[in-house]
C-alpha cells in the first residue's frame, strides 16, 4: 500500500483513477490515467508513476514502458511555458525548419530541452490542421501563424515580459 | 433587419498573429451599440483555411475573409448598420452551400460534392437538434426499424464503398469478415489518429460534424452485433475531443447510445480513447493495443482485427471519413452512392489541399477528378505564379506526381500507378523552389522518428535511408548512393511487418522515379538546384547594394572576406565556412546565399 504521504500527496490522483478504473481490464485507462497526471503535476515523475502503479496495480516496469514510448509523455520537468514549432509537411515546405533555426539561437536550446530559466522548453510537432497559415509555431495555445523568421525575437520578447509581470 | 454573424470556430481559424475572431467581434459591437443588430452563431471550419480568420453574414451569405480588427469594425459600421456590404473585404474565393450564398465566383466550390463534409460548416457542432433538423439519426431509425444486420453489410457492400483511412479496404467487406465469430463480444472503433504531417481532413470532419460518426459507428455496431465502440482520436485535437463528448453525451441523454436504442433491444455504447503522439498507432493493430493500455507495436496479421482484435474479440476499425459516409449511404441508398465516383472508387474523398498552393484548405470532391482539377480550379494554381513541381499524396507512405500526371484522376488504382497512393487524404502541392531530395529527407526523417523499432528492416532500415539523404544533401553523396537507395528501400518495404515500414521508402523511390536529375546534381555537380540545401549553397555579396561598411568583414571568423571601406566587399568562397554571421550583420541586407 502506498505511504502516507504519497496518499495526501496525489489524493486527487488517486480519486481519478477510481472514477475510469475498469476492474475488467486494469490497463486500458492507463493512458488516460498519465495525461491526467502529466496535466496535474505538469509531468511524470517516479513518484507519480509509482504511484499509479500501486493504485492499478499495473507493475511500474510497465508503465513507464508505455510513458517512453509515447512522444507525449515527460520525464522530465517542462519550462513555464512550451514553444512548438511545426514540423509537419505544409509548415515545412513553407519555411518551418527556418523558425525552428531562429529559436534555436535565440533560446540556445534544441528541440526537447528546457531554457535555464525554466521559462521555455523547445519541442516540434506535427500539422496542428492551420497548414493555411504555414509555417506556424505555438506558445502554449496560442497559434502564431505565417511566423517570419525575424518575428521570432518579438514573439518571445512578449512572453518573457509576461513572465517577468507574474 | 435583424442580421446574423457566422463565425467560425475551426481551430485553425485564427488571424496570423493567433487571435481569435469572436471576442474581438463582441468587443466591436460592443463599443458601437451594435449588439442588437446582429445574432452571433459559430460554425466550423468551411475549410477555406486560406481566407482565415473569416465570416459570413446572414441573409445576404456575404463572405468576408482575411479579417482583423480594423476590417471588422469596417464591416460593423457599413454592412451591419450601413446595410451596405464592403465590396473590398470579400473573400477572394467566395464558396457555395445550401446555406451560404456567395457573391462572385464560386471555383472552389464549383467541381465539389459534400457527402462526407454535407453538414460542415452548416450545422452548429455543439447542437444536436441541428444535426437532428438535418435529417440526423434517420438511417439509424430506418436500419433499425426496417433491417436485418445482413441486409445492412449487404447494403454497404453495394454502395461499394472502400476505406477512407489509406488502404482502400472495401468495407461491406470488412464489416462480413467482422461477423459470425462465435464470440460473446465484439467492438468497433473509429480511427481518428491521422497521424499524416500536414493532413487534418478527420480533425475537420469531427470537428464540424461529430454527430455522423457516432450514427455511422452505431449502425456498424448494430450490424456486427457489438455492444461498445470506441473513438481513438489524437491528444492533439482538443477541440475535436470536446466536440465528440459532446456528442455523446447528447447522444446518450436521448436514448441514441446506450440501453434499448429507438425502444429495441439493440444496446449500444461508445467512448473516446486518447493517443498520446506516436504516428504508429494509427496502424490498426497499434492502435488496438493502444486502447488496451499498452505500447503501441504493430503484430503480424493475420489474425485480423475482424477476426481477433481487442482483446482477442473481434473488432471492425473503420477511419473517420468511413464512418461519416454511412449514415448517407443509409438516407440515399446504395444506388446513389455507387453512382458516384469511378468503376473501382465509389462516392467522394476529402482532400486536405497545402503547401505552395493559392487556396489552402479541405475539398472533396467525387472520385474521378484529376488532380489538376483539383489543383488549378479549386486550389486556384501555384502561389505567386510560380511553376508546378509535384503534388505529394499519402504523406509519408506516398510519393510525389509530377506534372506529367497531373491529368491522373484520383481513384485507389490510378494514383497508384502515378507512383504514388490515396492515402488518408494529404495533398501538398509543391513548386519549383522545393527541393526533392529534401522533401525525401523530410519523409524519412518523420518515419525514421515514428519508427517503433519492433522489426528490423524499418528500425535499421529507415535509418540508413536516413544516413545517404542527409549524406547527398550535404554534397557527400557519391554516384553508388542512388543504386543503394533504390536497393535498400525495396528490401525494407518487402521485409517490414507492418505498413509504416513497408511504405517508409516510398517518397525516396518516387522522387528517384520522376525527379532523379535533382539527386544527380546533389551527387555530381554539388548543386542544389532549387536553391535549399544549404550546405550546397554558397555566401555572395551583391555589389549593388553593398555600403562598404565593412561589418561583415569584421564578423567573418575565417576572415575570407576582403575589401575596403565604403567599396564593395567580396566573399572568398573557397575559404567560406558558411556560418552565415555575415548575413546576419550586414545592415543592408547585401548579403544572399545561392
Ligand atoms: C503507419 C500507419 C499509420 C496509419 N494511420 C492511420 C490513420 O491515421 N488513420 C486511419 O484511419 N488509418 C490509418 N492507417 C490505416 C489503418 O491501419 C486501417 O487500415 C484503417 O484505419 C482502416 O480503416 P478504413 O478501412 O476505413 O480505411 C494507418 C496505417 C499504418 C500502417
Ligand atoms: S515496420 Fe516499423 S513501425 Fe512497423 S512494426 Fe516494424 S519497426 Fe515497427
Ligand atoms: S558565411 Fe561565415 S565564413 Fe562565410 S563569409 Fe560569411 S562570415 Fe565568413
Ligand atoms: S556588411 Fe553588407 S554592406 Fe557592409 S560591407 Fe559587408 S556586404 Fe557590404
Ligand atoms: S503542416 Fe503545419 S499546420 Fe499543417
């Protein structure tokens, strides 16, 4: 059974997974159950993932099988704000790889990784469905669209004054 | 008059700098006392996504596109209180449906036929009663009323319908094979992955019309005798999830899901399963295993789903666009459908048109049509008059058409034998400044990513493909390159256990096929013809408008670039390292790359 602690911890966890639990296959809300987690905790930690495995009793092995091998999931903590740029075809063909470049060297992070500060992590994605407006890059859930290269620096010049506000 | 404001609501109906229009909207009329004037309706995507953001104002049917602020409040003081419609604010290709009368011409709606889309961008996604006033959940009533589960798969099988998801399956088909299993259960599951880089026909589909789908899953629920359906559908699509919930939950409270559906015993339920961003899982048995929890590897078939799917019962997946066709086979019947279209491609396809294209957006039209129909009088030509390169279709299982086939009509066999395949329904049209070895790289990059690594023709295979690209993008390349390509790709589309792998070589040997000067230039002259591989490209300065300031030249880590103040400067290129600092410097921008 889990600690006490643990239990305080990820009450509401716990009380998610008892509400799309399905006894006669303990697996098949597993996936629901992570983007639950991931939403609340902001990501999955071994804590969490421990923690979803004593609760289903679905071994952590397993899980964290299926955390790694969906893009979707993170390990890892995310920055405060999540930039993505387009990589799929339409945004591609229009100029994407450009953006992707431009914010690269400005934020001097890859793809995947998270600035110092924790304010931004740097991710691609695939066609979000705006391809009229490629090449697109997103901040959170905002949609920048028909995005030039040199808009970049402004872009994240206004989230940093907004993060600085806060 | 009372006017009346459709918005439209599709996610990708944002203005360039991401606003949404309807806020703004309400502001406007606000600050002008206009409210009373108008009634605010969304509508989704009229999949006319390159006049977004737009709307469309009642009874006229005025269609304004490319909007903001300003053009708004233009469009408030004139048309909504003036009267007058703003002639200069029209979208320049207006559309047509029962609903939207347009004003001029109407080419991109001209050669369409809406069955899979009819009640998009005319009925309110979040109100069920619309979709019931649009003759919904009547092929449910009928099908249940009047027929037996037989003469509902014999129904399908007539329309000769074929599966929208890529692979043609005829469905009456699959619907057969997924009965008569003496099983105690069985599902069905729409495939709402759509996992295509640049393809969002499914995303539009659900999200203007969930309600079709849901009657389409129930009455192949009815006709298989299954008892629960699930919708997999991507984490990416909020707005599709919501809307589906919606669906349901409507669709629940009034008695057309769960116990007794119409007051017989036919008993039938259906929830939502998430995807979690990985391309694989929209391979059908991925996709299986994905709704049970699991890693989303592909296995071997047979068994097939039909036969043996989640967990071990027999399951009938059908894609989106499948699904959304059945209730109009069921109101019009079989006859009619199979009316339209080709001998061996039944009824219409949704294309999702992008890329270097005038009009972007969803089309559909009926089977037959030739892709430069689709391209030059739908999609309006090439952008900026640019010259035609190739139109890829199928996304990463497919290959790019030149234009020597463009009279190809599109249809399951045809497209094939252009090279290429229908897949779920992407088409980028690309010009003379898109690269082909690159656009290979592109593809294989994205399936070399996808790959699950279960098999190891596509785990090893793709990445090898991988190496030679990048290694002739970077002018590394040597002649022996497009032999091996051509070899390797062939071997990993035999040896690979499921579609992913057996099709993942398939942009690089159409691009060898119908482009292979363009490999043979990376390979033997160093040459990027269309100008974007940049390692291939060199650094100039062009003497007309260079200042002399010599910026560049003190930026320049390899000091290769000479001359003297207030003269122009010039780039060694033999020396040049490519950094690219001296572009960046330069305040006049005299810097180009070719
Ligand atoms: C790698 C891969 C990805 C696929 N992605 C999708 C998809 O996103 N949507 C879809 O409907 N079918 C997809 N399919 C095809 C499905 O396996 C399956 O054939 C289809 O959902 C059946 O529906 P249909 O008969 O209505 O076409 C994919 C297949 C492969 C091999
Ligand atoms: S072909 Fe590729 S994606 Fe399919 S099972 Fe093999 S490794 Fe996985
Ligand atoms: S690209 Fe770099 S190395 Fe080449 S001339 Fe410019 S600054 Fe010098
Ligand atoms: S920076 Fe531009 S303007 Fe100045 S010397 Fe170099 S090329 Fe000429
Ligand atoms: S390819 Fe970028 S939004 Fe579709």
């Amino acid at each position: 059974m889990a600690c006490s602690c643990c239990e305080n911890q990820f009450d509401d966890l716990t009380q998610y997974i008892s509400g799309v639990f399905d006894p006669e296959h303990p697996q098949s809300s597993l996936i629901s159950i992570l983007h639950h987690a991931q939403e609340r905790y902001g990501y999955l930690s071994k804590d969490v993932i421990e923690h979803i495995a004593q609760v289903t009793e679905v071994p952590a092995a397993e899980i964290y099988g299926v955390v790694t091998f969906y893009s979707l999931f993170k390990t890892k903590p995310q920055g405060k704000h999540r930039i993505s740029v387009c990589m799929g075809t339409a945004c591609y063909i229009r100029g994407g790889a450009k953006i992707l470049e431009a914010l690269e060297d400005m934020l001097d992070i890859k793809p995947g990784e998270t600035t110092e500060d924790m304010l931004f992590t740097l991710s691609e994605t695939r066609c979000i469905g705006a391809c009229g407006l490629a090449p697109i890059m997103t901040v959170d859930d905002k949609v920048y669209g028909r995005v030039e290269p040199e808009q970049v620096k402004g872009i994240i010049a206004e989230w940093r004054e907004k993060a600085e506000k806060v | 008059m009372k006017r009346k404001i459709i918005v439209c609501s599709g996610s990708a109906c944002i203005d360039p700098g991401g606003k949404r229009l309807e806020p703004e909207l309400r502001r406007i009329l606000g600050d002008k006392n206009a409210f009373d004037l108008v009634e605010i309706e969304e509508a989704v995507c009229y999949g006319h996504c390159g006049s977004c953001p737009m709307i469309v104002v009642e009874p006229e049917g005025t269609f304004y596109g490319e909007l903001n602020s300003e053009k708004l409040a233009r469009i408030i003081d004139e048309h909504i209180i003036g009267g007058q419609p703003v002639e200069a604010l029209l979208a320049t290709q207006p559309m047509d449906t029962s609903r939207i009368r347009m004003l001029g011409s109407a080419d991109f709606f001209g050669k369409q036929l809406r069955i899979t889309l009819r009640n998009c961008g005319i009925i309110d996604p979040e109100s069920f009663d619309d979709y019931l006033q649009m003759r919904g959940y009547e092929a449910l009533a009928k099908v249940l009323e009047q027929m037996t589960p037989e003469q509902v798969i014999s129904e399908v099988e007539k329309s000769g319908m074929r599966g929208r998801g890529g692979g043609g399956y005829p469905t009456g088909l699959k619907w057969r094979q997924s009965t008569g299993h003496d099983e105690e259960k069985s599902f069905v599951i729409c495939n709402a992955d759509e996992g295509d880089p640049g393809a969002f026909m499914d995303r539009s589909a659900i999200e203007g019309d969930p309600f079709c789908i849901l009657e389409g899953m129930t009455i192949g629920g009815y006709a298989i005798g299954a008892t629960q359906g699930y919708v997999y559908v991507r984490a990416e699509y909020p707005l599709a999830i919501k809307r589906l919930r919606y669906a349901i939950d409507e669709a629940r409270k009034r008695g057309l899901l769960g116990k007794s559906i119409f007051g017989t015993n036919f008993n039938f339920d259906i929830d939502i399963r998430l995807g979690a961003g990985a391309f694989v899982c929209g391979e059908e048995t991925a996709l299986i295993a994905s709704i049970e929890g699991r890693r989303g590897m592909p296995r071997p078939r047979p068994p097939y789903p039909a036969q043996s799917g989640l967990w071990g019962y027999p399951t009938l997946i059908n894609n989106v666009e499948t699904w959304a066709n059945v209730p109009a086979i069921f109101l019009n019947g079989a006859d009619w459908f199979a009316g339209i279209g080709t001998e061996k491609s039944k009824g219409t396809k949704v294309f999702a048109l992008a890329g270097k294209i005038k009009n972007t957006g969803l089309v559909e039209v009926p089977m037959g049509t030739t892709l430069r129909e689709i391209i030059y009088d739908i999609g309006g030509g090439i952008k900026n008059d640019k010259k035609f390169k190739a139109v890829q279709t199928g996304g990463p299982s497919g290959g790019c058409i030149p234009e020597q086939f463009l009279d190809t009509p599109v249809d399951y066999e045809s497209l094939m034998k252009a090279g290429s395949i229908m897949g779920s329904g992407g088409m980028i049209v690309m010009d003379e400044d898109t690269c082909m070895v690159d656009v290979a790289k592109f593809f294989l990059t994205f399936t070399q990513d996808e790959s699950c690594g279960k098999c190891t023709p596509c785990r090893e295979g793709t990445k090898r493909l991988l190496e030679i690209l990048t290694r002739i993008t970077e002018g590394k390349g040597v002649p022996e390159d497009l032999q091996k390509l051509e070899h390797l790709g062939k071997t990993v589309k035999r040896a690979s256990l499921c579609g992913l792998g057996q099709s993942a070589p398939n942009p690089i040997l159409s691009t060898l096929q119908n482009f292979r000067e363009e490999y043979e230039a990376h390979i033997n002259e160093k040459r990027c013809p269309a100008g974007v591989c940049s390692a291939l490209l060199n650094y100039y300065v062009d003497p007309d408008k260079c200042v002399g300031c010599t910026l560049c030249a003190k930026v320049c880590p390899v000091k290769c670039i000479s001359g003297e103040p207030k003269k122009t400067h010039v780039i060694d290129t033999s020396i040049c390292i490519k950094c690219g600092e001296c572009k960046k410097k330069c305040p006049v921008k005299a810097i180009y790359r070719k």
